[in-house]
C-alpha cells in the first residue's frame, strides 16, 4: 500500500491523473479482502491488485471509465456464478469502491 500512496502523491504534484480501486467490503470466499486496492494510470497500466482475474478485469473497465468521467463509482464482483476452468476458487462477492484521486 505504500508504494500506492507514493504514487498518488507524485501524480498529484506532477497533476497527473490516477483512479484507486479499493475494496470496501467482502462476502464469502474472495482473492482479498476489504482495504486491498488498485492504482490504475491513464494509460491503463495499474499497480496493487484487488485479487486478478474476471474480477479484477471488470474493476478494471469501470476504473477506465472513471479515469474518463471522473465519476466514483462501486462495483459488485460476483463470483460465486460458475464460470468456465477449473482454477475458480473463490465464491463470494466484493464491493469496490472507485475514485480519481489526483488530475
């Protein structure tokens, strides 16, 4: 997590823009827990996780979209719907939280 701090503080004095994903609340089985976050930049590339996967990749469009409009937003991960493979291990559901924290 201070890694991600450090690079919030640099985008924000250089006035560059950055989106934090964060988990706010866990149900269930899930890849982490509540306070895991993701920094994403403009051009996509992103530090921390929130846990990989189908999951992390539908946070991920959403952060795109608020590194856009600059609108927060939550997002519902449900992975507990059967899925295709075999290395699905979770079952539960995150809530995470987006929002632009600098730009």
């Amino acid at each position: 997590m201070l890694e991600l701090v450090r690079e919030i503080r640099e985008a924000q004095h250089l006035g560059e823009p950055r989106v934090l994903a964060t988990v706010a609340r866990t149900l269930g089985s899930t890849p982490r827990k509540a306070g895991a976050a993701l920094l994403l930049r403009p051009d996509g590339t992103f530090a921390g996780t929130i846990g990989g996967g189908c999951g992390e990749a539908e946070v991920w469009q959403e952060a795109m979209e608020t590194m856009r409009d600059g609108q927060p937003r939550t997002v519902v991960v449900d992975l507990t719907e059967p899925v295709e493979g075999d290395d699905k291990i979770c079952g539960g559901v995150m809530h995470v939280f987006i929002e632009r924290v600098s730009g």
